[in-house]
C-alpha cells in the first residue's frame, strides 16, 4: 500500500484503536487454538491487525505511520493478550521493529517501505552472527531462534558482533537488516507455550549486507542513531533497551486480564463436587482473584508512569538518567515472573477441572511461563544490577 492511499492516517485516535483492539477480543479467543495448533498466528488474524492500523501506531509518518506515544502501543498488546497472548507478542514484537527502522538510515528505510509500507519485519537480536568487514558493508552468515512472527514478515533484524579493525578497534554489537530472498526459515518451534509465535530458527549464507543497513547497539543507547526522525521526533529518541524489553514484557499483563476474566466466569458458576458449597464464596477463591486484578492495575500503572518520564525526557531533550533507566529494565523483566504466580492461584482455585487441555485458563499459564523465559525477562539478572547500581557499583548492562 502507498502512502497516498493512507490520507487518513492523521486522523487515528487513540480511543479509535483501542476500541478495535477490544472488538478484536472475541475473535482473538476464536482463533487461539488454531494459532496454538498450526504454531502460528493464522493469516486472517494479520490481515485485521494491519487493517485496524496497529501495526502502524509506531511506524514513522513518512511511511504512513501514525508516530504515537507508545503508550497507545502497550494499550493495545494489553488488550489484543486479553484474547491471545501469542498474537499480543507477535504484534508487540514486529512493531517494535516499525519504530526501529526509524533510526537506522533513511536508504534502508526506503529499501523496505518505498513500495509497500505494510512490509513487516521479524527479528532475532542474538549475537550470534558471523561477521566480516568488507568494501561497503559485511558479509553476514549464521543461524538465530526465536524469530517470532517470521513467516508473516519479508524483512528480519539479526544480531551479530562486528570484529576489531585498525579503524574500529572494539568489538561491536550490531543489528543487520535482511531481506526475506536472503534468509530461510527453519520450523523448530514445538512448545509448551506461545505457540502461536512461531518462532522458528532463521539461517543466513554469506549474504551481503550493506553499512547502512545496519544499527549499532551504542546508538540506541547513546541516542545517537543516523535515522533523520531520530534527532527530530521524540518517540525516536526513546532508548531502544527501554522500548523493545516492554514489548517481550507486557503480553503477560494482559494475558493476566485475561485469566482473571476466565476466571471470574468458571467462578461465578462452580460447585464444589465435595460439599456442594460456592466457589465464589470462598475465602481463598475471593483473594487468589483480589491478588491477581490489583497486580494488573499496579503494573499497568508502572508501566504508563515510567514512559510518561521516558517521553517527557525525550520531548525535553534530557537524557533519562542511566539509574533510572536501570530500574525501569529491571521493572519490565520482572513482569512475566509476578504474573505467573498469580496466575497459577487462579488455576488452582478452579479444582479438577482446570487440569484439563480445554480449560480457558490453562493456556495463559503456560503462555506466560513460555514468556518468563525470554533472555529480556530474567528478573534475577537485572534485579541484581538494579541493587548493584543502587549499592555503588558501575551498571554491567548497555542494553538501556
């Protein structure tokens, strides 16, 4: 689609798409157990996220994007994991991806969106990459997992580490943009949970890979990117370790909403088989759901405060300061471990029934404990920076 035929973009308001996020529920929760058996999310479900505009909400406005707070943004994974986890995280993930390009060079930006600016684009952030310096770029190779979404998407995002040169004598973390006639996909993900991600492998042969097509980790940590919206716009001037953790992060939030909306309805019919006695009057049945819907509004609440500070930074041209944004890394991955628990109080207080596959509320368990172990969601690794910074001692994180 051309950016002329998007004339409208501008006039998307946030209460817009929040209401197509919420109409989507039903559907979404239709079409669950088809992305968790085809370990996909289903093509009809990417046609009406694209056509409800989400994948735009960060996309730069040249290519037809809408350039919002990313508020906006997390409101809509929060809701879209109300109905299915997995699609929330493959939507989280690749427009993440949108507001990503937007600090890379403005030729790779044309390279994927100039003719079509629905393109999407998948990712694997590992280090992993083989890489050699030659005249104009790299030569690339390797084989990354977890690339969730890819067989939706024509571009991908791989990680590697640039050698030592007589011109750059530090080892270098990189992004590299590829195109999809560059890379294979491998089918690796048979899981417990998210599988609907389909997060498959992806492997690279000695491709060629431009110099502007690719982003240096230090730039979106020093804020530094060449992309031209980056030193203009404040939404591009987030520090990429703030905005791409949320987005592996914040589907277990909504996917805890999600649970306690099963929840509350198994509840509210449930006899006990033993003493014929209600559920709902339960004492312990009364706080596992207490637990669980205070837990959600405090950490949507953190989150939406720490990105007002984060934007108010950027819309001020003050760098969010490195403890703060320390903290805040540490906040986003202990998200999917405080979920769980409260999670899996509610799978208990629905007694036999739930340990079946066809409970509603078993899915967003393993769903969120799939997402616990996502690299960016280690409590205990940035929970131990966190108190090491506060303590005195020097931040062995740059992904900030």
């Amino acid at each position: 689609m051309a950016v002329e035929e998007i004339s409208k973009s501008q006039e998307i308001t946030r209460e817009t798409l929040v209401q197509r996020a919420r109409a989507m529920i039903p559907f979404l929760q239709e079409h669950a157990e088809k992305a968790q058996t085809e370990r996909r999310i289903p093509t009809e479900t990417i046609v009406k996220l694209k056509r409800a505009g989400f994948f735009r909400v960060l996309q730069p406005r040249r290519w037809g994007g809408y350039a919002m707070n990313p508020q906006i943004f997390f409101e809509i994974q929060l809701i879209l994991a109300e109905g299915c986890m997995s699609t929330a995280w493959v939507y989280g993930v690749i427009s993440v991806h949108n507001w990503q390009i937007a600090l890379f060079d403005l030729q790779a930006q044309k390279d994927i969106w100039e003719k079509d600016t629905e393109l999407l684009i998948a990712s694997s952030y590992m280090p992993v990459g083989k890489v050699e310096v030659i005249e104009g770029g790299f030569k690339f190779s390797g084989r990354w997992s977890f690339s969730s979404g890819c067989e939706h998407c024509n571009w991908i995002l791989l990680g590697g580490l640039v050698p030592q040169t007589k011109a750059s004598p530090e080892i270098e973390y990189r992004t590299f943009l590829v195109p999809k006639s560059d890379y294979k996909i491998i089918d690796t993900w048979h899981t417990f949970g998210l599988q609907g991600t389909g997060s498959h492998d992806v492997v690279v042969e000695d491709t060629f890979v431009p110099a502007y097509r690719t982003h240096r980790s230090i730039d979106g940590f020093q804020g530094t990117n060449p992309g031209i919206d980056s030193k203009a716009i404040p939404l591009y001037k987030l520090p990429f370790g703030q905005l791409f953790p949320r987005s592996v992060s914040t589907a277990a939030i909504g996917a805890t909403q999600g649970a306690i909306n099963a929840y509350l309805k198994i509840v509210s019919k449930r006899v006990s088989s033993n003493d014929g006695t209600k559920t709902m009057e339960d004492p312990q049945a009364q706080m596992a759901v207490a637990r669980a819907q205070s837990l959600v509004d405090q950490l949507k609440k953190q989150l939406f405060s720490n990105f007002d500070r984060l934007m108010s930074d950027a819309r001020q041209g003050r760098t969010t300061d490195l403890k703060t944004r320390v903290q805040y890394r540490y906040e986003s991955a202990a998200v999917p471990e405080v979920c769980l628990t409260e999670v899996l109080e509610l799978q208990k207080m629905c007694g036999g029934r739930a340990v079946f596959s066809s409970s509603p509320i078993q899915r967003f368990v393993l769903d969120i404990l799939a997402a616990r172990g996502h690299v960016a969601n280690n409590p205990y690794q940035f929970g131990q920076n966190f108190g090491g910074v506060q303590l005195g001692l020097e931040s062995n994180d740059i992904f900030l």
